[in-house]
C-alpha cells in the first residue's frame, strides 16, 4: 500500500498512467493505493479522469473507494456507473456499507439496484435500510461469523478460510441454533487453543453482552466501550441474531454525530438535514390550497345552515370532526408516503394501504363511541346518541380513507409527496368528512 511519503510519487505516477490510457501501469498502481487515499485522488480529478480510473477498477477496488467516500461524492461516482456495474459494486461491499449508500438515493434508484443485486446480498441490504441510522439496527452488519453447537474447532477453521473468509468481523464467532437463537459466543483465541475435535457447546461463553435492534446509537456506544468489544450481537426480540455492530461502526457514527453537532452550533449550512418534501416551509401555493379549502368548507356548511339549526347534536360535534378529521386524513397520507419511501414496504403497498385505512377505522370507532357515550349524557336518548356518532364515525373513517387514497394517486405520478400536494389530500379528506357527515344526516339516521 502506498504511504504519506511516497503519495506524491504513486499520484504523478497514477496521472500518467490515465493520460496514457495504460491499463497495465494502472492496474499494478491500483493495487498498492489504499483506499482512503485513492478516495482523496478521485475527488481531485476532472470528470473524464474519474470515469477512466473506474473503468480500471475491479468491483471489489470500486466497493472500497465508494465506502471512503463522502455521500457528495459517492453521488459523483453513483452517475458515472451503470446500473449494472453499480449494483456488482454493492454487492462487494459489506451490507451496512452497501445501505448507507442507498439510503441516500432516491426510491426508484433503490429498487432498481436490489433488483440487479444477488437474491441474499438484496434481502441483507433491503432489511438493513427498514432501521433508522441512529439505533443499532441502523449500524449494524449482516456479515458475521455463525456456526452451530456441533461443529469442530477444526470445522469452524476451515469457515474462516473459505465461506468466511470476507466476513467483517472473524474475532468473534457466534453459535446459534437452527432458528437463529444466539446460544453462546467463541473468540477467534479460544477458538485457537482448544483441540481441533472439541465442539463448539463445550467452549463457548455462554454469558454475553448484546443490544436490541431499537438501542440508540449512544447506548451502543456506550456498551461496547464500557465492556470493550470488538463487536456486540444485535438480537430482535425473540433473541435472534440479526447482525453485528463493530467498534469501527460506533466510531464512524459517532465522528458523524460530533461533526453534526458541531455545525449546528456553528450555524454551518450543513447543520439541518433535508428536510422531507411535505415538510418544507408550506409557501404561497399551500396557502391558496388551504384557503380555497376552507372556503369551500364553509360553503358547504352554509348549504346546511338551516338544518343545523335542528341538528343541535350534530352541529356540536362539528368542530371536533374537523379537528379529528384533519388530523385523520394527514396521519394516513403520511403513513402511506412513509411506505413509499422504504425500500421493504413498497413491496407490501397494498398491506400498508389496509394497515392505514383499518388504523382510520379503528380512531374513528374509539372517537364515535366517546361522541356518543358523550352525547347519551346530555340527551339521555339512546336513538339520537347512536344517530349522531354512527355517521361521526363513517366520516372520520372517510377521512382517513382519502387521505390515504390522495397519496397513493400522487405518488404514481411524481417522486415525493410535496407540501401543497399533502395540504389538498388533507383539504379533500377534510370537505368529503364533513360532506358525508351532513348527508347521512339528512338522508339517513334519526335526530
């Protein structure tokens, strides 16, 4: 590998080479650079050069330059490969590593390359990327060492020399049963000084430390430097393996943390993240939405002014719909938008959209019933209680219903969910409420 001293040589000698177009000398030269300083050369080169150095690169030389990479110029790299070659990259690249750099890719991107990606490596990926960055699940690696309790010190050897062999972290190996239940853990140098016939059940520690996959990143932090591990086992709550977290993960994760924190108190530009589309400052065009809504809402309930002056009981129960309503709607707008961000729940849009409309369902069956336990006390009827909170309850559930269906129309036609979209799926749900509240009634239900 080529060092600080001899970096100025290796890059003069590196340029050459790509002027020249000699595969031959950049190849051999490639070989010797470690990546954190090929990562900085590529960052220094014009957009032709760049594109001539990745062609020279093996899968497995890319998948490490990616991984030095900061995410603005992983995005560089990303636009100069095919999909196709981009997704061989991936595929080299550790699981955690291969996550991070989709999770910063827009969701059609995403799909395309775990569809191109090997049947496994796509499932470890797609798992990884359902966790948020900052807890354990978030960090982890899917590539671990894991035996059974049968197995042979010899046995486990030759894992770590053939299937094995490319495996994150091989200081620790962990036994597990045929369900994936962690039973006990094995270091690389308990592993070395027992006989090769001895069986995994007999030297394992079975008294372990290991994280949820929820634990925050700071708690990770803090359980492998207070115990001083080299990894910690990330279990589900079943206690089943899931992946690993290294102390390298905790270290890169908490540089990024400390970075984060020190730009926002420097008030630098890149202190905020992006903020989701619908959650940018609303601007003109969310407010024209808003206020044609609103207008047409009162429209609506001028149309039934006259009968609300009779329906006592349903005219005190409006500016609760509206409130529930709003919130109805927005909450399942949102949830399906959150759908189509994942990576694993696009698959599943139809059990998501169900999900949504049945958590409308269930609010609105729970508000109903408090409506009406409500409206009992005061009019002691029991006809006119259950007349007013059915159609309360039929028209939150519309609410939901709408807000859920908006999303799934506007998602099919654009890649986001922007601020204005959000306010007229919210609007609509709003006015269909309050429209099906009404009608029902005045054509249905008793007063």
């Amino acid at each position: 590998m080529a060092t600080d001293a001899t970096q100025p040589e290796w890059e003069e000698r590196l340029r050459t080479a790509l002027e020249r177009q000699d595969r031959a000398a950049l190849t051999a030269l490639l070989a010797e650079i470690h990546p954190a300083d090929l990562a900085d050369f590529f960052t220094e080169l014009e957009e032709p050069e760049q594109i001539a150095l990745l062609e020279s690169l093996t899968d497995e030389q890319a998948a490490e330059l990616l991984a030095e990479l900061e995410p603005d110029d992983r995005a560089i790299m990303l636009d100069q490969l095919t999909v196709e070659r981009t997704s061989d990259v991936l595929e080299e690249m550790s699981s955690d590593d291969a996550a991070d750099v989709l999770a910063e890719l827009p969701h059609e991107e995403v799909d395309a390359l775990l569809e191109r990606m090997e049947p496994e490596a796509a499932d470890d990926v797609a798992e990884l990327l359902r966790y948020a960055d900052d807890v354990a699940g978030g960090l982890m690696a899917k590539e671990y060492v894991r035996v059974t309790p049968d197995e042979t010190v010899a046995e486990t050897l030759a894992l770590l020399r053939g299937p094995y062999a490319d495996a994150e972290m091989i200081y620790e190996i962990y036994v597990v049963d045929e369900d994936e239940r962690l039973l006990g853990v094995v270091t690389l140098r308990h592993l070395i000084a027992h006989a090769p016939d001895a069986v995994m059940s007999d030297i394992m520690a079975r008294e372990y430390v290991s994280v949820p996959t929820d634990m925050p990143r700071d708690d990770v932090a803090d359980v492998v430097r207070r115990h001083d591990l080299l990894a910690v086992p990330v279990l589900d709550e079943d206690g089943r393996m899931q992946g690993i977290v290294t102390v390298d993960d905790v270290s890169e994760a908490m540089r990024e943390e400390a970075t984060e924190d020190l730009l926002a108190v420097s008030g630098g530009e890149e202190a905020a993240e992006e903020p989701r589309p619908w959650s940018r400052r609303p601007g003109w065009r969310t407010g024209l939405l808003t206020l044609a809504g609103a207008t047409l809402l009162a429209g609506l309930i001028w149309l039934f002014a006259r009968e609300l002056t009779a329906w006592h009981t349903t005219a005190a129960l409006l500016p609760l719909l509206l409130a529930l309503g709003l919130s109805a709607g927005s909450q399942a707008a949102l949830g399906m938008d959150h759908a189509y961000e994942d990576a694993i729940e696009r698959r599943q849009l139809g059990r998501i959209f169900l999900r949504e409309v049945a958590a409308g369902g269930g609010l609105a069956l729970i508000s109903g019933a408090l409506a009406g336990l409500v409206l009992f006390v005061m009019t002691r009827s029991p006809a006119r209680a259950g007349g007013v909170a059915l159609p309360f309850v039929v028209s939150l559930w519309t609410a939901s219903l709408i807000g859920a269906l908006g999303t799934v129309v506007v998602r099919k036609r654009r890649d986001a969910l922007s601020a204005p979209a959000h306010a007229a799926i919210v609007t609509v749900a709003l006015i269909a409420a309050v429209a099906v509240n009404l009608w029902l009634a005045r054509f249905g239900l008793p007063r």
